[in-house]
C-alpha cells in the first residue's frame, strides 16, 4: 500500500510519448479504470461529441473553461486546459485517429493521467465506446482512489451517450 502512495508514475512527456502515442495506459499505476457503453447512434456521430472538447460542457456539466489551443480541433499534440468539477487539468492529445481511438494525457494537482477511448461501429449501427484511464502522482491514493475515477468514467461515457443519443 505504502509502494502505491509514493508510485509517481513515469514523466508527463513519457506517458504522453511511449505510452499514450504507442495505445497504453500505465498499467503500474494505482489508480486505473475502464468502463465501456453501446450507444444508440453511429460511430460518426459519437466521434463528433467525442472530438470537440469545445462543446464537452453542452452535455456534462462537470466540465467548464475548455480552452483548445490552435484552431480548437483536436490533434496529436494540440494543448488544451479545462476543468473538471474543481480539478483545472492541461492536458495534450496523443492519439487522434477518427472514428476509431482518441487518448490524451493531463496533469492536475501533481498528478499525471493518460485517458484512452476506443470507438467500435457495430453492425446494428450502435458504436461500443470504450475509456480506459491510469492516473499516478505521490499521495494521490490520500484524495482520490479507483472507486473515484470509476464512477467519473462511468458518468463521463453516460453524457457522451445521451448527447450522441439526441436526434
């Protein structure tokens, strides 16, 4: 337990390099999860939802403050900071391949994350999203564990899922 206290996880531009841009979380950290959800909606429309982080506050409203540097779309290595619930994160897109995979890395309050989301076309027309995230930082444990960000994956797929859901 002590070991997974102290576990700060390989450096922010590591995880975003040999981690993220190679499709892998850091599966050593302590806190991970994964949460997968069918959507009723073609994977077009759940990678638009997904790919505009401008408009993520319109469908969650934990999230607030998005800012996307460049022309606000997202690409591989495009910055972007938002806040999420009182956590203001930088983040940094690592992978960006349309319709099927996008992942981007983040820091918050000394923390280092990589947040992986794997989009699969069905062949009812539904698209299986599925998140995957690994968070590592020193005494993270003491503020935040596995149940924490399990419930914040399964609430952040749920928006998704409602938004892409809408006619």
């Amino acid at each position: 337990m002590f070991q997974e206290m102290r576990y700060r996880g390989p450096s922010l531009d590591e995880l975003h390099e040999n981690y993220a841009k190679q499709h892998r979380i850091d599966e050593a950290a302590p806190i991970r999860s994964a949460h997968e959800v069918v959507i009723d909606a073609p994977v077009e429309r759940v990678w638009s939802v997904l790919a505009d982080p401008a408009d993520w506050p319109s469908f969650d409203p934990a999230i607030h403050h998005v800012h996307v540097e460049g022309n606000g779309s997202a690409a591989v290595d495009t910055r972007f900071t938002w806040v999420n619930g009182r956590a203001k994160i930088a983040s940094r897109f690592a992978v960006v391949e349309p319709l099927r995979e996008i992942t981007w890395t983040g820091t918050a309050m000394g923390s280092r994350a990589a947040h992986r989301h794997l989009l699969t076309p069905r062949e009812d027309g539904t698209t299986l999203l599925r998140t995957e995230e690994s968070m590592a930082g020193t005494l993270l444990g003491l503020v935040y564990d596995k149940a924490k960000l399990h419930a914040e994956l399964t609430r952040w797929l749920d928006s998704i899922k409602a938004a892409a859901e809408q006619v």
